[in-house]
C-alpha cells in the first residue's frame, strides 16, 4: 500500500462537501468505559457524546460552507442500534431528508456497509449530487475540527481516499507472550489514525466485495482499501481528536471543551 504524506495541493479547486457523505457510527457497547450504557451517550460538557458529532455534520460544517461559498454535505447517516432510535427520532425529524437512520452490522465493517447503502439510497432519492465519498466518523471522537475535515476530505478527493492521522509520540514495543520484549518498533514510522476516513464510494464497494470473497480481516474503513493495494494518503489531524475509551477521556476532553469555549449545542 502507498502511504502519501504532504498538505493538501490538489490543483483542482475545492468546491465542497455536496458529493460526500458523512456516515456517524454510534452502534458500539461502551465495554471500556465501566458505565450503564455505551459512552456515544454519555453527558460532556452538557451534551451527549454523540450530538457533537451530530451538531458538526448538520449544524456548524453547513454554516462554515454558507460563509466560505462551499457546498454543505447532502446527507447524513447516524448508524445505531434499533433500541435507540426512538430516542433520536426527532432530531431525524427536525432534519429530514438530511439526517437518516441505519442498522450496525456484527462487527465495524457490516455497521459501514449498511450505513454506505442507506447514504447511497438516499442520496439517489433526494436528486442533490451524488454520494461520491463517503466519511466515516466514529461517534466516541467528539473534538474533530473543520480544518480536519476540510483537509481530510481535499486529500481523499486527490488520491481516493485518506485517513486523519498524527504521528505516534510513545515508544512501541512488541511482544509475543505479554511479557518479554520482543523488539522496540521504530517511532518515525508510526502513525496513530484516527476518523473521519474518507474513502471513494465506488473504491469502497469494490473492497467490501473483495474482503467478503477472501475471507479478509480488516480493523478499520482504509484498511479496505489497503486490502485493493490503492493508496491512502494520511492527513494531518490534531492529538485532540482523542476517542473516549475510558472514563479519564471524558476529563480531557472537558478541558479542551472549556479552553475552546464552543456554543451550547441544541438538536432538538
């Protein structure tokens, strides 16, 4: 697999997000966390992990499109298990025909193909601009940043699909039993990568195709293409685009929250 690194320089100018579409996965358990119920719906600052994603996609990204004379994404797809939606009802409501619910899938890639067939559904249906792209956010990354996206996106429209990432700052080891070391891998390597991932739609069903026909693992959306020896280009993102695994997350990504100073978010 070709791994690209530079800022964005596409030659083509950047119009949009009217071709994409953001697909939010909020089907997880939470496992980690040692809470009664999966950390998307867990309280930050106010709010529900969850809606900061949401109110991003729908409310602060179009208003930054608005002001800089880009076009907002079409559609977006909240992946989330059927025991939840009544809850978010309303808020599919209040944006219909933007906002749009899909079933999670057994592991990560099933909740993917279902979100990436209900966003092609839609978005055929509401006759905008094709789905071209689609970007995958995981719920549990409440601090992405417009600029992560914007650039995120310009690198996947150049190359086919990119992925947010920033170099690893720990020193990795490697073991085989748990308890020896067995080498220390080298740092200037290492990338840890986090969401949106933005992949070509038509990129993307042709992996799904060929992971299902081989049997193959794959831990994240890029992975597929990796798996189609495509190229996938790492974007620069921010060490604050941190994901809340455990329940001293949640306390970093308040303080970052407080030393923002964002608006209050209402959905609903």
């Amino acid at each position: 697999t070709t791994y690209i690194h530079s800022s964005s320089n596409n030659d083509e100018e950047f119009t949009g997000f009217g071709n994409v579409g953001f697909l939010v996965l909020a089907g997880g358990t939470g496992s980690r966390m040692k809470a009664n119920m999966p950390k998307q719906f867990l309280t930050l600052s106010g709010s529900p992990v969850l809606h900061y994603s949401l109110h991003l996609f729908l409310e602060k990204l179009p208003e930054y499109c608005a002001q800089n004379g880009l076009s907002p994404p079409n559609n977006v797809v909240l992946v989330m298990d059927p025991k939840y939606q009544p809850e978010y009802q309303p808020i599919i409501d209040k944006y219909q025909g933007k906002l749009a619910f899909a079933n999670p899938g057994k592991e990560r890639q099933g909740s993917v193909e279902n979100g990436l067939n209900k966003l092609v559904e839609i978005s055929t249906k509401n006759n905008g601009s094709p789905c071209e792209y689609v970007a995958v956010h995981d719920s549990a990354r409440p601090l992405v940043t417009i600029p992560e996206i914007e650039s995120v996106v310009k690198d996947a429209k150049s190359v086919g699909a990119a992925v947010l990432g920033v170099p690893c700052k720990a020193t990795i080891k490697e073991s085989d039993d748990g308890v020896l070391v067995q080498r220390t891998i080298p740092r200037a390597r290492l990338w840890e990568v986090h969401t949106p991932q933005v992949v070509k739609v038509e990129a993307l069903l042709r992996g799904f195709d060929k992971v299902e026909k081989e049997n193959l693992e794959v831990t994240d959306d890029v992975s597929i293409i990796e798996a189609l020896g495509e190229p996938v280009k790492l974007t620069l993102g921010e060490y604050t685009n941190l994901k809340i695994t455990t329940p001293e997350d949640m306390d970093v990504a308040t303080a970052i929250l407080a030393d923002r100073g964002d608006d209050q978010i209402n959905l609903v």
